[in-house]
C-alpha cells in the first residue's frame, strides 16, 4: 500500500474487507464500468472477450459472484447482471 494513501481510501484494501479474490474484483470491476459505458451489464460473451477465457470458465466465475452475493441475476435472461456491492469497494479495472 501506497504509506500517503489511507486504508480506507486503498482500493486493495477495500476490495479484501469484501473477500473478494483479485480475479472477481477484476469481472466485479468490469460488470461495473461496461454497464456504466454500455448502459446495460455485459453478456457472458462479453466477458470471455475481455479477459480471454473460456465460456465455461466465464460461467463458473458468474455463479460464484452470484453465490457470494456480489451479484445477482436472471437466469436464462440475458444481460440480467447487476452489482450488490458499492462500486467504492472495487478495485481499479486492469
């Protein structure tokens, strides 16, 4: 951690009073700034483009967020992800 930044103000360290693993900060984080650009939450799809992974691996991180209630969804409808946690608490989108 930066010793100028404040605790509250590290976004690390948010992230970890959270328990969120870096790589779900990461998807957290992108759910967060597509929907702000997008105005909608990305597809599954878009996801698997952004960090060039698997369809199944995009799935599996999707029912883990939703299971740790970082998330919520539809299932079967698209677009349907929304964020539970203040987006103050992720960390920067790398």
């Amino acid at each position: 951690m930066n010793p100028k930044m404040s605790p509250s103000l590290d976004p690390q360290a948010a992230t970890a009073r959270c328990g969120l693993t870096q790589i779900q900060g990461q998807y957290l984080a992108f759910i967060y700034a597509y929907s702000r650009i997008f105005k909608q939450p990305p597809a599954e799809a878009d996801m698997r483009r952004h960090f060039g992974v698997t369809a199944p691996s995009v799935h599996q991180m999707v029912l883990t967020l939703e299971k740790a209630g970082f998330i919520s969804r539809v299932p079967g409808a698209a677009r349907s992800i929304q964020l539970l946690i203040p987006p103050e608490a992720l960390p920067i989108l790398r």
